[in-house]
C-alpha cells in the first residue's frame, strides 16, 4: 500500500491518508481531483 496524504471528505480516507486498495474502478467527479474521491456519507 502506497502512503498517500488525503485531507478530502472521501470514504477511502482514513487519519489523513487514502486507504483505498483497490485501484479497479475510477470516478470521475468534477469535484474533486482525485479519480477515486467518494463523497463520505
């Protein structure tokens, strides 16, 4: 796993670092630059 710091209010992000493993499906939200940003619910 890759350390990558992410500050987003995404899903994958966890302690200030993306936690996604799984790089297979990409977003393409205009709000964000992040291909695999998922708004927390």
């Amino acid at each position: 796993m890759n350390m990558i710091i992410c500050g987003e209010d995404c899903r994958h992000q966890k302690d200030g670092y993306c936690m996604l493993d799984d790089l297979t499906h990409a977003n393409a939200l205009a709000s964000s630059d992040c291909r695999y940003f998922e708004k927390r619910k």
